[in-house]
C-alpha cells in the first residue's frame, strides 16, 4: 500500500506540472523558421543603444540595423512602420555620425570622426527620421568634446544625459537593444 500510495503521489508530481502548462500555453509554440509569425505585432517599442563607432558596409553599424529593421525586417513580417515606436539614443562615439556638413568636415580626423568633407550618411539619418525613428544624442557627450547643438543635423534631438535616457525608456517599456 505504501509503494502504491508512494507512486501515485510521484505519478501525480510528474504528471500535474506538465498539465498545467500545456493549459497554459494556449499560444502555439514559436517556430524561428515562421517567417509568417511574431508574437508582438502592434505596439513594438525598442531603444537602441549606440555607443561605439562601428561601421558595417561602409555604413555606421546601428544605423545600418535601426535601417534595415524598419524598411524590410518587421515589414516582411506583417509588421506596419505606424506600428514601430523606435528611439536611438546615441551617446561618446557615434555622435558625430549626426553632424552637418559642415560640422563633419570641421571633425574630420578629430574624436574619431571619418575623414571624409562631408556626411555621407545625411541621407540614411533623414530615411530613419522620415520613418518615425526618433534619433537622440547625448548633452553631456556635445559638452565634453566641445560640441554643440547647432553642428548636428535638422531632426537630431539632444537628451540632457544618454544613460538616464536609455534607463527612462527601459523603464517605460522599451525593449533594449544594446548596437555597436
């Protein structure tokens, strides 16, 4: 009687767990090779943290991301751009990647800006605004390498500290995506 009762409790502590979740689980399982299927299709909210000057193609690597995951990664997947709330904040580095013409050219070869005369990226930053991405730069990073608001391009916004920032939108939401 004891093995029995022994076994009916150990049957019913292996078999009760594994019930509950499958009635848990209503959602099918997610299958990385559906490429029809995302679980969060409405209201996706992401900060992208770009903190070093990484390039990717000839192009600033988290730009090249933030670009290629609003023009065909979430559009292939059913995902509407009006449905994207994407922010990138930018802070050290990658700041000169936002630079006037003019401003690129003045940086040039300085605080590892490229030495070309201009900003080859202008058109990219203006694709990603006309998108809906919100592009942030770092005050404390325009103040420390002797910046200032008036070098970067129509459309950059200044956040008075990009870690605080990050944090804030991490805090309200915001999945985080650490670039490089």
């Amino acid at each position: 009687m004891t093995r029995t009762l022994a076994a009916l409790v150990l049957a019913t502590t292996l078999v009760l767990p594994s019930a509950a979740l499958a009635k848990k689980g209503d959602k099918p399982a997610y299958n990385p090779d559906d490429q029809e299927h995302l679980q969060i299709t409405e209201d996706v909210r992401v900060v992208f943290h770009a903190t070093a000057d990484v390039w990717k193609k000839g192009t600033p690597q988290s730009l090249w991301y933030v670009h290629k995951l609003v023009t065909t990664g979430y559009p292939n997947l059913g995902v509407s751009a009006d449905q994207l709330d994407f922010k990138l904040v930018a802070h050290d580095q990658p700041v000169y990647w936002f630079f006037t013409d003019e401003a690129w050219a003045k940086a040039k070869g300085k605080d590892g800006a490229a030495p070309q005369d201009h900003n080859p990226h202008k058109e990219l930053i203006q694709q990603l605004l006309d998108a809906g991405v919100d592009i942030e730069v770092c005050a404390v990073t325009l103040k420390n390498k002797g910046w200032t608001r008036e070098m970067l391009l129509p459309g950059i916004k200044v956040t008075p500290a990009g870690v605080p920032r990050v944090i804030d939108l991490q805090l309200q939401g915001f999945a985080y995506l650490k670039l490089q």
